[in-house]
C-alpha cells in the first residue's frame, strides 16, 4: 500500500476543481421585466459564484476537501479579496487561484423569479483564457479527482491528461458547447453536459441521440441534465438510462446544476455505484434548491443523508 493509499483511508477525498470565480450580483424579483422597463428587486445579495467554486463549495459541504484553481482578476481586486473570504470560511482551499494583472474578475447579474428559475448575464475578460496553470505535480499532489468547467479546457486539458494517466477520475462539467475534436473529450472519465450545451454540441435536438453522438468520439461516461426532467445517462452498454428529479418547493436554482456536479465527484472518488451516486448528486442539487444564495444553500452530508433516508420520491418521467 502507498503513502497516497494510506492517506486516502484515513482523510476525506481531496478534489481539486477548475474553474472561474465570478463576482454575483443577486436580485430576487417578481417577474422579468419586459424591454426597455424597469423592475424593482424584493431581495439581493452579492456572493462568490461560478461553477468551479459553487462545486467546490458543495463539496466542503459534505464533507470533502475542496481545492481551488483557476484565474481571477488582479489581486488589486476588492472583488477578489472577497471571493477568496467568502471560500475561505466553507473550507475551500483558494490558494490556487491565479491573478492575471489588469483584468476584471468576471461578473454576473442575475435574476430569480418566483418560481425560483435564474435569468443571468455574465461578463469574463477574454484576458483569462491566457492563464497559465501551475505545475501538474504541485496541483495533483494528495488529489483524488479532478472536476473541471468545460469552459476551462484551453488550459486544463493538459493537467486532466496528466490526471488521466495517473488513473485520477476526471469529471467534466459541459454547460456550454464543445466541439467534438475538443482534447478533453478523450481524457474524462465522466462528463455530464446541461441539456442545452448537449443538443449544441452535438447538433441534434434528441437527447440521447446527442449521448449516443458524442459517445463515439469519447471513453467518458456521459449523461446529461435537464433540471425537473431528471438525468440521462448511457451505461456501460450505452444503453439509455433516466432517473427523475426529486419534487421539491423551488425558491433558487442558481448552482444547483454546479452543486451537482460536485456531489457527483465526491460520491466518484467515495466508489459510490453510479446509479447511486447519481441519485446522491440528484438529491444534493434539489435540497438546494429549496434555498436562496446560490451554492451557499447547500446542503450538508447529514441533511442529504437524511433527505435519501426519507424514501423522498421522485417525479415520474
């Protein structure tokens, strides 16, 4: 047995995610307003978000260990001071985020209805892309996995190879198109797309016809995700597989696709069966999103324990 066997028994799961910080701006209102008006906000809140740290954040949150990589704005930053405060205190480790001078660290408004659905736009300086990630070795020391944004893959994909050839589970998250000679399809062992970055990429308006497309072109196991819908995914026959969503009273999905990602990691590198780590990310993302604040309402391992221990149903297909 190695050192890293040794510690892997005795510590919790330490996943590194690769991602964007962005600064998000919150507003609660009563509906969208139309072009050209105006609406008055009922709530607000400005919070750390992006898929790599709202993932990171989930993961501290059930008891993982959640590190942190990727470009942020220039350390002059207020915005990014606070960010690196508000991970500090769930337990994320942002050590390794990097500053690119002269940047603004991107920057989201985002919307939330009734119904709890998030409206968003988001600005990142192209500058960001240009980052250069520390050295493989420092990143994957102690690492039991990595998650990453697919957004990230122009400079991630090859510290996700290296990952790969070291045996390390390298879970994609696809939230926008891919192109299908994207490096990074070949060194995931999971990548688990939204339903709109899926039909994009694969330029079909069927869901499984998107999996089955994709699925020639990559070793990883793939699904997808369609919020009230459930998950899809193709098994180790590529056979279809759906499991629905958990019915619960929505207040704010904002995270719950990035929250989900990250629970799913963690139940990865835990050597959860896959049927049943999907069902644990699934339940993870809907407690979510029975609360405001983005990945800041989520659940911790005891309450999701709790949640699956209910027999909470699910919606029908």
């Amino acid at each position: 047995m190695t050192s890293d066997d040794r510690r892997r028994r005795t510590q919790s799961p330490r996943i590194l995610c690769i991602g964007m910080p962005v600064r998000d701006l919150i507003f609660r209102i009563a509906h969208l307003p139309d072009r050209g008006h105006k609406e008055s906000a009922t709530e607000f809140a400005e919070i750390a978000g992006g898929n790599g740290p709202n993932a990171a954040i989930g993961i501290a949150r059930l008891g993982g260990r959640a590190t942190l990589c990727g470009p942020v704005g220039g350390l002059q930053e207020q915005a990014c001071g606070y960010i690196r405060d508000q991970l500090a205190n769930e337990g994320v480790d942002a050590s390794g985020l990097i500053a690119v001078p002269d940047v603004v660290t991107p920057i989201s408004t985002i919307m939330i209805d009734p119904s709890g659905e998030r409206t968003i736009v988001t600005y990142r300086d192209p500058k960001l892309w240009s980052v250069q990630l520390p050295d493989s070795d420092q990143l994957l020391a102690s690492c039991d996995a990595i998650l990453t944004e697919s957004r990230c893959a122009e400079f991630a994909t090859d510290l996700c190879a290296e990952a790969h050839r070291r045996g390390l589970p390298v879970v994609v998250d696809a939230d926008r198109l891919m192109s299908l000679r994207e490096g990074l399809l070949q060194v995931s062992s999971h990548i688990i797309f939204s339903a709109e970055a899926l039909r994009a990429t694969a330029g079909e308006s069927d869901e499984i016809a998107s999996l089955r497309k994709v699925a020639k072109l990559t070793p990883a196991l793939l699904g997808v995700t369609s919020g009230v819908r459930g998950v899809d995914w193709l098994d180790g026959d590529g056979a279809p597989r759906h499991m629905p969503a958990f019915p619960v009273h929505t207040v704010d999905t904002l995270g719950a696709g990035d929250v989900f990602h990250g629970a799913f990691t963690l139940a990865v590198v835990e050597g959860q069966p896959l049927e049943q780590a999907l069902r644990f990310a699934s339940a993870t993302a809907a407690l979510k999103c029975t609360r405001f604040g983005g990945a800041f309402g989520s659940p911790t391992r005891s309450e999701v324990d709790a949640f699956l221990a209910s027999g909470a149903a699910v919606l029908p297909p």
